[in-house]
C-alpha cells in the first residue's frame, strides 16, 4: 500500500505559496482538489502537483 501524504490549509497554503484566504476562495469555487473530512480540509500531494501540471 502507497502512502499518499496529506497536507492541511496551511501546509498547502505554504506549499503554493500563497494566503490561507486564497485556498479558501479556490476550494469554494470548486478550482482546488480537496476532501474534506471531519469537517477539515485535507489535500493529496500528488493530486496538488498535478493540478498544477494541468494549469
């Protein structure tokens, strides 16, 4: 089984560089691949990194 990291708010805030208040105005739109679970956001790494090679 491949472990697959989860990154939070910040983490991925930190990772794209960009404000906390940014990647909340993305999930709400729909335009950042997330889960959410137990009422917090997480992120797959590699579903980041290829959201980005897509833009």
């Amino acid at each position: 089984m491949q472990f697959q990291q989860l990154l939070t708010i910040d983490e991925v805030a930190g990772y794209l560089r960009v404000k906390r208040r940014t990647i909340y105005e993305w999930l709400k739109k729909g335009k950042i691949p997330a889960i959410k679970t137990v009422g917090q956001w997480r992120f797959k790494k590699e579903k980041i990194d290829a959201w980005l090679d897509g833009k």
